[in-house]
C-alpha cells in the first residue's frame, strides 16, 4: 500500500519496458524477488541495497534494456519519496514534537489508565479505525507509531499485540471503505452506488478488523515476541519540563489532519463539483501534505509553546526529528522503485492476459484477478483498478447490491499478503524493528486474513441479500 501518487502512476503505466513472453516475465519476477529475499536474509545485505540491485536483476532476468530498468527504478522511487517521504517526514517531526512537549505522555498516560491488558488491543484498534478512515495508510502509520511504541514500552506490552490491531484497522479502511482511493476507483468503474457500498464495507470491515487485529495479535506476539526498538520510540526530554500539554490539545493536533481529510472527502462525496468554491479550498487543505504540514504548524503553538518551548528549542527538536527517518525513506523509496519496475515490465499485464479465460462466479473472478495482480505488482490500488476494469462487464446485469460487494471482493483481494514488492512492507518492517522473516509472519499474514476474511463475510452477505 503506497501513495496515491505512486499509484496512479503505476496505473497509468507506460508501454513496458521488455517484450519478454509471459513465461520469461513470470519467471524474471520469482527471480527478482528471490533476490532481493536472499541478500538480505543470507547476505545481511541492507535492504535499500538489496531492493536496488533486485529490480536491476529483475530487468535483466526479463530481457530489458539496462537504461529502461533504470528508468524504471529512478522513477518509482522517486515518485515514491515524492508521495511518501514528504509525509514521513512531517510526521517524524509531528511526532517529535509530541515526545519532547509531553505530548505523547499525556495520551499514553490516559490510555493506559483508561484501558486494561485486556481491552488494550482493542482500544487501539478502535482508534486506528477511526483515524484511518480519510488517511491514506501511510499517514496513518506515522500519526499512530509514537502512540503504538510508547504504550507497547510503558504498559510492558508485546509490540505485536498493541501494533497488529492498529495496522489492521489502518489496513482495513485503506481496501474496503470509500473515501480511500482504491474503492472509489472500482466504484466508479463498476458502477456501484457510493452508499450502499460505504454501508456493506462497515459490515465487512466490522467482524474483519476484530478477527485480523485483536484476535490474530495474540498469535502474533506469540511467533514474534519483540519490545518497541528503542530507536523509534519517542524519546523523554532529558529535562523535566515544568508544563506539559493538555490531553485535549494534544488529541486535537492529532486529529486535526485527519479532520481536515475527512471535510474533504464529504465534500468530493456530497459537492461533485470541480469548480465549486468549496470544494477547491478542502481539495486543498485535505490534502495529505497540508493536512499533515497543518498539524506541524498548529502544533508547535499547542504543543511546543504551551511546554515552554522557545524558538530555537523548536528548531532544535524539527532538526532532531529527521535524522532518524533517513534509512526508513531511502528503504520505502526502493521498494516503490522494485514495485515500479514490476509495472513497467507488463507483470499486471500479464496476469490480466491469464485471467480472461477463467470461467468462474463474478466475485470470486474479481478477488483472485486483484489477489494476482497484488502478489506480482505490491500495489493495492494497481490490483484494484486492474481487476475492477476487467470485471466491469459483469457488473451490468448486477442488483445494486451485488455491484456493491464485487467493489468490495476486488478491494479485499488487492490486500492478500503484502511482501517484499510493496513500499508498506518495508515501511512497517522499520518502524518496528523486525526483520524480514518476522514482518512475513506478522504483517505479510495479517495482510492476508484481512484479504480471506473480508472475502467470506462479501461471499456471505451474496447469499443473503
């Protein structure tokens, strides 16, 4: 799951970069990422490295010129950064901010003091279903991490236990609900109703999110039981300030991105109008870059200022707050690099080619189509408007809410098992301190029974409506 900018990108690709046949492009994509896998775990290769020399084996392996691969790669990953970067930075200094105000320690205090061992996985991802219902999925990791880290560190949680809840409820909302830009695409293409799909994907998010957050955490805190990296987590002052932030304000600098990205998809939804006033100004202050610079500003006053910073104290703390983003940037940027490589290469090509003789029901079809295309792509939204585009014929004859859960069927096959071609393996990967193996057996799974559990509730309600 990357940004939107990457993804339209990589929707919108150019003629490929090889003429290779199918079965050579079949073959090159298992190579590159074989590849990749190997430097790492064998070689213990860093993994911006092993992503860069992986798209370039990839390319070879498929019979692209070198100069194109290159291409290929530069572009992906710089439209990566472009999309991503901006907003991990801003966040790592939003979330700097919280730490060294007292911030981060108000919330953390209050949910820690509000919620039980029990009832903690559930909290968070309550909370992260409710902020990442307007965020894209990145800008959701980066307001949640602080909370995740510090709570897992001062409750003396497992991290997997407080963080796969919150990666579910973000995860979830990004494939299944509008206004996220995966959804919107397949309804638009299917001719769905915006309604009727926004109130069955609440049905399927609802027992999805409850069965792949809190309930699979258990399982993966057993098979990856690891504490906060201590790098990430957002470190105490060294002095004792004297004030600190009210917990109101800090939860409303929080909110205050998501709030401003909600307006605006209200007013896409209810205005549909390009030219309307309105709507021009919320297209603007909701997007993810001056919802999140937004947030920054306003907290330095409520955060930074009510602590008693002074303003060279808040330089000082921006300027801190980056450094640490350096390798997560650069892995995030190379992974959108090897997943745009894979694009250009024609690999969704390929799969839609294979596709078109399959001879099943229409949201299963939609939901293996957008699982294979994820699989070879990294790209959810890819997978999505791919396999939407061609299940749209089937959606002619369909009632209304058919059309519905089809949207939904493809948007629940683009989130299977996210692996080392996506951008949100790695970012997740880092920001928790896991190795490869230990993000497959985590994040790559719950991916997945998010994927196979949200389609057996589409499959359900088909049978009963």
């Amino acid at each position: 799951m990357t940004s939107l900018s990457v993804e339209m990108l990589a929707a919108d690709a150019v003629e490929p970069i090889t003429s290779a046949g199918n079965a050579q492009l079949g073959i090159a994509v298992l190579a590159g990422i074989a590849v990749i896998v190997l430097l790492i775990t064998k070689f213990k290769l860093h993994a911006f490295l092993a992503l860069t020399i992986g798209s370039l084996a990839l390319g070879s392996f498929a019979g692209a010129a070198p100069a194109k691969t290159i291409a290929s790669f530069t572009a992906g990953l710089g439209s990566t950064v472009a999309g991503v970067g901006v907003l991990i930075a801003l966040g790592a200094i939003l979330g700097k901010l919280l730490a060294d105000s007292g911030g981060a320690d108000q919330i953390v205090d209050t949910i820690l003091a509000k919620a039980s061992g029990r009832t903690m996985p559930w909290a968070m991802v309550l909370i992260a279903s409710i902020i990442g219902l307007p965020l894209f999925f990145e800008v959701g990791i980066v307001l949640l991490i602080p909370v995740v880290l510090l709570v897992a560190k001062r409750g003396n949680y497992s991290l997997m236990r407080i963080g796969i809840p919150a990666l579910a409820g973000l995860s979830v909302m990004h494939g299944l609900i509008p206004p996220h830009p995966g959804p919107l695409v397949a309804i638009d293409a299917l001719g769905a109703n915006l309604g009727v799909t926004l109130a069955l994907g609440v049905l399927v998010a609802i027992p999805t999110v409850i069965i792949a957050g809190p309930v699979f955490s258990r399982y993966a805190a057993r098979w990856v039981d690891i504490k906060a990296p201590e790098k990430m987590i957002p470190q105490r002052p060294s002095e004792e300030l004297e004030n600190r932030p009210s917990f109101g304000a800090t939860l409303a600098t929080i909110l205050l991105p998501v709030v401003l990205m909600l307006a605006k998809a209200l007013v896409d939804i209810v205005v549909d109008n390009p030219e309307n006033h309105v709507q021009r100004v919320t297209d603007v202050i909701g997007s993810p870059l001056i919802a999140l610079l937004a947030a920054v500003i306003v907290g330095m006053f409520t955060l930074g200022r009510a602590a008693g910073f002074t303003k060279a104290r808040l330089s000082t703390t921006v300027e801190k707050s980056l450094a640490p983003i350096a390798g997560v940037l650069l892995i995030v940027g190379a992974g959108g690099g090897f997943k745009q490589t894979l694009i250009d290469a024609g690999v969704g090509q390929m799969i839609l080619d294979f596709s078109k003789d399959w001879s099943i029901p229409a949201l299963l079809l939609g939901w293996l189509i957008a699982v294979a295309i994820r699989l070879a792509t990294g790209s959810a939204t890819v997978a999505t408007i791919s396999a939407a585009g061609l299940v749209a014929p089937l959606a002619a004859d369909m009632s209304t809410s058919h059309a519905a859960l089809l949207v939904l069927a493809v948007g629940a096959g683009s989130l299977f098992f996210s692996h080392v071609n996506d951008a949100g393996f790695w970012l997740v990967k880092e920001y928790f301190g896991m190795s490869v193996g230990q993000t497959v057996k985590t994040w790559s799974v719950m991916e997945t029974i998010i994927s196979v559990v949200s389609l057996a509730f589409i499959l359900l309600l088909s049978l009963i409506l």
